[in-house]
C-alpha cells in the first residue's frame, strides 16, 4: 500500500507565501500599467484547451503538455502558453476586429517537467501579442516595449539578444548539402554547444572558405557594426534579406532610443518550427534563465482560420522576481489589543481606521497577546489600558 500523500504536491508544483506573492503582485502591477500604456488590452483564456487546437499549434514539444481528458473523452490541456489561446481568440470572437489587434495577458501557464528538471511546472507570464503587422516597425515596438517593461519592473542591468531565424536557416543552406547535417548543426546552436558545432563541422569536409564562413557564425554577437559582418558571410537569398531586416529593425531600435540596451546574436536559435523571423531574449544580470522571450511567428495564425502576421513577447515571473530589488510599502498597521466587554469598541476603532486606507489586525488580549509579533505593527493600541501604546 502506497503511503497516504500528506503535505507533498506533485512534480513542479509549488505554493507561493506571503512576502514573495507581494512582491510578485506588485511587479504584475507595474509590468501590466506599462503596456497599457502601449495601447495593449488585456485579456484572459481557459486554463484547459483542447489539445487538436491549442496543444498542437504551441510552441511548447508535446512531452511537456499536461494532457488530461474531458467527461466526452477528449483530450484537453493546461495552457502551455498564452500566444496560440491568443491567437485562437483573435481568429473565433475578435474576427471582426480590425489589425492590427495589441492585446496583453498575465496568466500561469503549464509546462511538465522531468525529475531532474528542478523547475517550475506551473509559473507565471505576462506578455503581449501584436497581431496583424508583418512590418518592421512591429517588431521594434516588441522590442522597446520589452526594454519599458524590464525597466519599469525595476531591473537595472540586462540585455535583449536579437536574432533571426531567416539568417540561420539561409546561411546553413547555402553552405550544407543535406537536411540531416543541418537540423545537426541547429542542435548544437541550440543546446549553446560551440564545440560540438565546430567538431561537426570539421567532419562535414567544406572547403576552408565555406568552413571558415560557419566559424564565424559563432563570433556574430555585437552591435550595429555586426550587420555588416553579417552580410559578408552571405552570398544572397534568404539570409541576406534577413540581413535587410535586421538593419531595418536597428534603425527602428535607433528612433526609439533603446539600443544600448540590444546586442545582436545571431546564433541565438529557439524553435524553428514556431519562429518565422526576428527573435529575442531578453537577460538580466547575473541570471543563467531568460527573463523574457519573444519574437515573430506569422504562421500561427493560419492554423485557426485568419492567416495574418504577428510578433510579441513574454516575461517569466519567475525570474523577474530574482532580478528585482524589492522594498515593500509600509503603510500603516495597527493593531488593537481588546478585552472580550470591548469588542464593541475594538470593531468601530478598526472600521474608522480601515476607512482611512490603514491595515488592522484585532486580537483579543487575553487568548492572543504571547503568540503576536510587535515588531510588525506601527502602532499598538491597547484597549485594556486607559491609553494607546506607542510603538
């Protein structure tokens, strides 16, 4: 017989207390003001989905969907994500709205996870999706929105690392024959393993020019001055529009005034099948996670019926709160210390004081005085003395 399961909850799950769900609820409110401010409207979706419509056009791979079936027998999922139960709605009850469409989520997605994982399988995101705009312009308004964001949030060193899916997928075709040797490389991107890169890449028997081309792939992170680097590792096609596009976009970033805070990576590789065309994320100091993750995705739509570009972003609470300082408000708390004939008295005394926006904890003097914590409370008003005590 198994053992009775008392205070465990199951893998990745995890409960929230008191001072760190403050903190989070204090972030959420500073991160959702500013995109509004952006002219983003919130909305909200189901935490179950059906797996034949948002399980299988998310991002996230099958093996991390909690899948669970409905009293009709089919398959529903928690909500891996926010970006394909968006874009489900922007095709079903906003298809008369007209693009583009800036809407705006703060919701705990699901995510199983294995046992040596050690994170989260449920956790918070807050992002938008700008739905409707395959321009440029678009994808620098994710980006500046994501730098407003951070720094709203109170992080004061980080990066957003941009790439671009088009220029990955143009320069290994230029340069490697066969699907398999290229789906290998991107792996090794992928998993950041630059050794293994540059192994396989000396068993695929380039010449030194096409060698030395994907060598240099690896050292592409930089500034402005990396564009035109960029552009001399291609011969035309795909990867030099990409190019294109990102020089487009760094004069964008360059209007808003937020490029000191970009660096371009473009190495920088999530999943192909998902992302169409500029990616990024963002990091914070000292932090191995990304604190935000986004880009452009114009095929998701199509899957639900109303093909259209779109772009956007999401922040991991999670690491937002290590990035953070946090210094909590202290408004003022009183307590009310009352004997059982008081709690008339005790009652009026906080509701004026309630009134007047204060935070009061009323305890009966006899049964709680030797389990409370003062050091909590501005003031201390006993009214089993003949006057407050002040504190």
């Amino acid at each position: 017989m198994s053992k009775p399961l008392g205070f465990e909850k199951p893998l990745g799950m995890r409960d929230i207390l008191p001072d760190l769900l403050e903190k989070q609820r204090w972030l959420e409110k500073r991160v959702k003001a500013c995109m509004k401010q952006w002219g983003y409207q919130e909305i909200s979706t189901p935490t179950l989905e059906y797996y034949d419509t948002v399980g299988e056009a998310s991002a996230t791979l099958d093996n991390r969907l909690f899948k669970l079936l409905d009293s009709e027998g089919k398959t529903v999922v928690l909500r891996p994500d926010m970006t394909a139960p968006i874009a489900r709605v922007a095709s079903s009850l906003l298809k008369e709205e007209p693009l583009p469409l800036r809407l705006m989520y703060s919701a705990n997605v699901f995510r199983a996870q294995r046992n040596e994982a050690g994170r989260n399988a449920e956790f918070t995101q807050l992002g938008i999706e700008y739905i409707g705009s395959a321009s440029v312009d678009a994808d620098a308004e994710a980006i500046a929105l994501a730098v407003s964001v951070l720094k709203a949030a109170g992080v004061k060193v980080f990066k957003i690392a941009v790439g671009h899916i088009g220029f990955l997928e143009g320069l290994l075709e230029e340069i490697v024959q066969r699907l398999e040797d290229r789906e290998r490389l991107k792996e090794f991107l992928y998993h950041r393993d630059y050794v293994g890169f540059r192994h396989y890449v000396q068993g695929l028997h380039l010449s030194r020019e096409n060698a030395a081309r994907l060598y240099e792939l690896l050292k592409l992170r930089g500034g402005k001055e990396l564009i035109d680097r960029a552009e001399s590792i291609t011969v035309n096609g795909q990867a030099r529009k990409a190019v294109t596009n990102l020089r487009q976009l760094w004069e964008a970033l360059e209007a808003y005034q937020v490029e000191k805070y970009v660096l371009l990576d473009l190495n920088l590789l999530r999943n192909l099948d998902y992302y169409t065309g500029i990616l990024f994320e963002g990091y914070a100091a000292n932090q191995g996670f990304a604190i935000c993750t986004g880009g452009r995705y114009d095929g998701l739509m199509a899957r639900f019926g109303r093909p259209c570009p779109a772009t956007g972003f999401a922040v991991q609470m999670d690491s937002l709160l290590e990035a953070v300082d946090y210094q909590p408000e202290q408004p003022s708390k009183f307590l009310i210390l009352y004997s059982a004939e008081q709690r008339m008295e005790a009652l009026e005394r906080a509701r004026k004081l309630r009134e007047e926006n204060s935070a009061v904890v009323i305890a009966q003097r006899k049964e709680e005085l030797a389990a409370l914590d003062f050091s909590q409370y501005a003031e201390v008003i006993d009214l089993t003395e003949e006057e407050a005590s002040w504190r």
